[in-house]
C-alpha cells in the first residue's frame, strides 16, 4: 500500500504505477495532465512511474469551451 496526496486529499493505493492511479479515476481515456510532487509526468511514461509515499499527484482535466 502506498499513501498519497490526490489533489490536495490523501488517498491508499493499491498499486504504485501512475498509470494504475489512473485507471482507477477511470481517466484513462480522459484528456488530462498528471504532475508528481509539481512535475509533469508526460502520459508514455505513466506506465512506468512509480508513485512513492507521500507523493503529491494533481491530476487536471482539459475542459473545453468558449
């Protein structure tokens, strides 16, 4: 188990593959951004990342609009 920080709230994970995070907000198909304690982690790479205790993850969704 991993304990977390998603978007300010903290949050056990299972699994500490960013992209299994992911797949769990049912995201994955979502046009979002993903930064790990304020990096940007690029979407080919959430496969591989893995998230550490007391990681800080913002996931933000692209809206759009006019």
């Amino acid at each position: 188990m991993v304990d977390i920080q998603l978007n300010g709230e903290k949050r056990q994970l299972a699994s500490a593959l960013l992209a299994d995070l992911i797949a769990e907000l049912n995201l994955s198909q979502q046009a979002i951004a993903v930064a790990v304690n304020r990096q940007i982690i690029p979407k080919s790479q959430w496969a591989a990342h893995h998230l550490q205790i007391d990681d800080k993850v913002d996931v933000v969704r692209a809206i759009g609009g006019g």
